[in-house]
C-alpha cells in the first residue's frame, strides 16, 4: 500500500515538474519573437539618455505643422501592441502628437505567462530612465509644444502613467486606464498636473473601495481630478479604436479622455517647465494588483 501511495506521489510531482518546466520554456520560447514582432510596429527608435539603451516607440503625428500637445501613452502588460497603436492614431487625429514607447525593451506578447514575466522582470526605476529618454527626445522635436506634455496608460500602463508623473514634475496632465492607483496624499500631492482615472465596476484587480481611496487621497492632496466608475465594466474594457467607435460604453470613456485631455493639455495652463529636476520617486511593485490581474485575464470577465 505504501508502495502504491509512494509511486503516485511520484507521478504527481512529476507532473508538476514536468508542467513547470514546459511553462518556463513557453515564456523562453515565446520572448524570442519579441523583438520581431516590435520591429514590424515600432516606426521610431529615441536614444537613450546617460548610458540607457534605445527605446523602441510608435509615434502618431497629427496634420499639420505643430506645435502639438503630446500624450505619451503607455501599453498594457502584453506590451507594445496593435491595440495601443490603433488608439495613437485615434488620439492622433484629435491633434495630439502621441509616442507610445516599448516599455519592456523588446519583449511583447498575448502570452499570459509571459505577459506576467515582462511586469515582474521590468523595474519601476527602469520605466521611468525609458521614459526619460522619450522625454528628452520630445525636447528636441519642432513640432513639440514641451509645456504641454502629458502622460496616459492602460492597465499596466495606467500605473506606470502615474509612477512616472510622480517622478518628472514637468508633466502636464496624467490619465489612468484601471491602473493600480497611489491612495496615499502625502505621494500623490507631488503629481505636476490633473489626473483623470477610469475604472470598471467589476474589475477585479482593482476595488471599489480602492478607486474611492484613490479619490480620497487626491482630494485631500489637492490634486485637480475626476475620477470615473463605469457601471458593469470589467478591467480593460477599453479596447481598440475599432471597438471604441462601435460600442457605446467604450465611445463614452474614449470621450470622457478627449474631454480632460482638451481642457487641461490642448487648452489648459502651462506645465512648470524645466526649473525643477526629476524626483527620486520608485513605484512600489504592487504584488496583489498583479496576482489579481492574472486572474482578470485569464479567468475573470474580461478577455483579450
């Protein structure tokens, strides 16, 4: 009996290693593509700054001469996409300049798995040096309006979005796609601008009572914000331009954006401008949003 007991175990165990191995190598193998798969969507490749590697980016230009506002625009956990693309060329064709870099140095995927490992093996601090050099290459650009530079990401990119606002004062506006949010006033009052937020009642990687934190804290900061729930939505209900020009809700939040974007980046007061050198700010990694994130994807309401 003993035996028997013995020799099941050993089957379980090693199915487990068996299963654990092929999941590690299906992110390996998986990431080999990554660089492939960039160089068929990323159209610009930004110098790096003080010794940092060359950022891929998509940029979408606007008609006309310039100077535009600019809405860097940072992609979910599945990394630069066609997704993000098609909504840079949405916003670019509301006169913004839009630049949305690779933020995982040539890895991208609609891998789980992967997607997981992109966010775990990418600092923060990382992120913000990436989006320094966008930053300094959008300085030397005649068709940039530099005081009118603003910051928005989806998912991955909504927290990212507001790390690096905290991190680079000369930021106009910030705006949040169900990004894990900062709740605490004494961080968020160093925010350089108005921040919008926009969250699903049903997502599952971030809670109510979290956004309503979110509120608090921007409130009591002193941070001009608007902040919206919207009913029934899961996590990443915004998808491509394509479905938010034929679903209503979609329409209603890419609206929403347009609408803080005209008011405090087109047509708001000016950035502070380059007197104040960037904070030491590091977003901390946020290991429930992203274990609960996994979830949303791939068992929760929303699908990719």
């Amino acid at each position: 009996m003993l035996r028997k007991i013995g020799r099941v175990l050993i089957w379980v165990v090693g199915l487990l290693v068996g299963l654990v191995l092929l999941l590690v190598g299906s992110v390996l193998v998986d990431g080999l593509a990554g660089p492939q798969r960039l160089d068929a969507l990323a159209n610009t490749l930004i110098p790096g700054v003080n010794g940092q590697p060359d950022v891929r980016a998509y940029v979408a230009r606007p008609t006309g001469a310039g100077p535009f506002p600019v809405v860097m625009m940072i992609h979910e956990f599945f990394g630069l996409n066609e997704s993000i693309i098609s909504k840079a060329d949405g916003l670019a064709q509301e006169g913004y300049l839009v630049v949305a870099p690779d933020t995982f140095r040539g890895s991208k995927t609609s891998w789980i798995p992967r997607a997981i490992y992109q966010v775990v093996s990418t600092p923060a601090e990382q992120i913000n040096l990436d989006l320094d050099s966008v930053y300094a290459w959008l300085e030397m650009q005649p068709d940039v309006d530099i005081s009118r530079v603003g910051i928005g990401g989806f998912c991955f990119g909504g927290r990212a979005s507001l790390g690096y606002s905290l991190h680079n004062n000369r930021l106009a506006a910030t705006v949040i796609f169900y990004g894990s949010p900062i709740v605490e006033p004494e961080t968020l009052k160093a925010l350089p601008g108005p921040v919008l937020g926009i969250f699903g009642e049903k997502d599952t990687s971030i809670s109510l009572e979290e956004v309503n934190a979110f509120d608090a804290g921007l409130e009591k900061a002193g941070i001009i914000h608007q902040i919206s729930i919207y009913e029934g939505q899961p996590h990443a209900f915004v998808q491509d331009m394509e479905a938010v020009r034929s679903d209503p809700v979609q329409s209603e939040a890419w609206a929403e954006m347009l609408a803080f974007l005209e008011l405090h980046l087109k047509n708001g007061s000016l950035a502070a401008g380059p007197s104040t050198e960037p904070s030491a700010f590091v977003l901390p990694f946020d290991w429930q949003y992203y274990t609960l994130l996994v979830y949303e994807h791939a068992f929760g309401m929303h699908s990719h």
